[in-house]
C-alpha cells in the first residue's frame, strides 16, 4: 500500500506544462498517440503534451469544451456549451447534438467513457435548475440517468465493471452504484465517501489498478486516496488550491498527470495555479475506455 509518508523530493509534483489556466480540467491520455490530452474550460481551449519530448500545444480554441473522450477512430467527443456534442476531427468540428433546448444557458462538465463505448456526461447547475447526468448511447441516443445534482464531476468504474462512482461536489460526496455493462444502466445509488465541510469538494477522479479512487480535491491543495471501502488512505499535496482532477498515464500507466485552476488569480491560489502537473508514485492506473459514439 503506498504510504503518504514516503513523500519526497523525487516524488513532489513536476510542473509539465503553465498555460495559467483559468479552469484547467479533463486530463485524459491517449494511448494511440502516446500524449496526454487536457483543457481550461471557460477559455475554449484544449492541450496536449508529449511526456517524452516535454512538447506541449494548445491545438483547440472556440467553445467551451466541459469534457471530452477519445474515439476509438482517434477523433475527440467534445461535449461543449449549450450541451453540444461534437465531433473533432482533423481539426474539423462535426456536431452530433447541435444543443439541448432546455440547456441552452448551461454546459457539460466531466465525462467518462464506459466499456461498451457510450459516455456518461453530467451538467453544471444554473439559476433555476440542478445539475443532470446523462447516457449517451453509442448510436446518439442521450438518456436522463440522474437528475438532482449539485454538481456533476468525476466518474469511475471498478475494475470488475460492476459498479460505477459518481462525484457531487457540491454534496461533497462521491456516490457508487451498481453498473449493467449491457445496457448502460446504473442502480442502488450509496455514498461511498463524504468529504468533511470545510476542506473543499471531491471534484475529478480515476480509479487505480488496485481498484483504490483517487480523487481531486477542488479548495483542497491535494489529492486523495480511498480504498474500495472508501477508508482515506494518502493525501498527496499538489501546489494549488483548486485541484481539478486527475488521470494515469505514460508507456506503463504509473504516471500521474494532475490539472488546476485559479492561473488568473495566483494570488489566491497558489503560484502553481493553472498549471499541468505530474507525478509518479510507484501506482499503476487503468486504461480509460474509448468512446464509439456513432462509429460502427
């Protein structure tokens, strides 16, 4: 088990790229190219990294992307604002839903992709409504799977496909429920992890290959580890206040690569506000699924 103890020089968080991101989030690795592929919301801007290389690029710049998958084509599912999906391409933007008509003040936020290809992808709240997690299924179809959201974040899968989690960060609870691979459907909703009030919200998160969650803490400086009984296990500090999210990546998964916000206002914080982190502890990740919406 990692001990949080064993924290050292060798195993602080490596600044990798600083675009000073106003809401940096979503990063993903792309095991097709080798890079790790990362956003900053409000901005409508999306990056990518080569970790061997230490290249780094803002390849996307238009509307707001709240989170996005990788095709199993290699084209990125862009869920956007006004609840758009879209497909890009070759640096063509193709939309799938052009918007939701009851959404159109409002935008996606984090996303997963599941085994059998379809995409979990929750809302932000507005005014006058709460947040919603959708489905959308591999043939364009999108389902209403979970209404009554403070605020849709990260998401997960245990690594016997059973049970999926579910993050609320305005509840400051991380949910699971039990997950049918065939059909996409999600049942027995229970809290796995309630962080305490004050120390900031669970925002993004990843499960490792020992099926333990890692979790962002948002006004938190850190992440977090729970087992699968959801006991805290190590609090990793990360030099930011509002810690985004999370994702494993590199040739053998033990890379750690962390996202922030707040590079508008350092001041508040944190000077590594904003910035691409990566660390690596010695854990291993899970793959991420690949999205096959409308790919036959």
């Amino acid at each position: 088990m990692f001990d949080e103890n064993r924290l050292g020089v060798d195993m602080a968080a490596e600044l990798m790229a600083d675009y000073r991101c106003h809401t940096g989030e979503g990063p993903l690795w792309n095991p097709m190219e080798g890079r790790l592929y990362w956003g900053d919301i409000p901005q409508g801007r999306l990056f990518r990294l080569n970790p061997q290389t230490r290249i780094h690029e803002q390849f996307y710049d238009g509307r707001q992307v709240g989170g996005f998958t990788i095709q199993r084509d290699g084209s990125l599912l862009l869920f956007m604002d006004r609840c758009s999906i879209a497909v890009l391409r070759d640096g063509a933007v193709e939309f799938l839903v052009d918007e939701l008509p009851d959404q159109l003040d409002n935008r996606f936020n984090d996303v997963i992709a599941d085994p059998a290809g379809r995409v979990f992808c929750g809302t932000m709240p507005t005014d006058t409504r709460s947040a919603t997690l959708y489905r959308l299924d591999t043939d364009g179809t999108l389902t209403t799977v979970f209404e009554g959201v403070g605020l849709c974040n990260g998401l997960g899968f245990t690594p016997d496909l059973k049970q999926m989690y579910f993050t609320d960060t305005f509840e400051r609870k991380i949910y699971i429920f039990d997950y049918e691979m065939d059909t996409g459907e999600i049942t027995n909703q229970r809290v796995f992890v309630e962080t305490p009030e004050g120390e900031g919200g669970p925002d993004g998160m990843t499960v490792d290959a020992e099926g333990c969650v890692w979790s962002a803490r948002w006004d938190g400086s850190a992440l977090y580890r729970y087992s699968p009984s959801g006991e805290q296990i190590a609090r990793v500090p990360i030099p930011a206040k509002k810690v985004s999210a999370v994702a494993f990546g590199g040739p053998d998964l033990t890379d750690m690569y962390v996202t922030t916000a707040g590079g508008d206002i350092r001041e508040e914080d944190g000077p590594g506000a904003g910035g691409l982190y990566r660390l690596n502890l010695g854990i291993r990740g899970k793959p991420e699924f690949l999205s096959r919406v409308g790919l036959s």
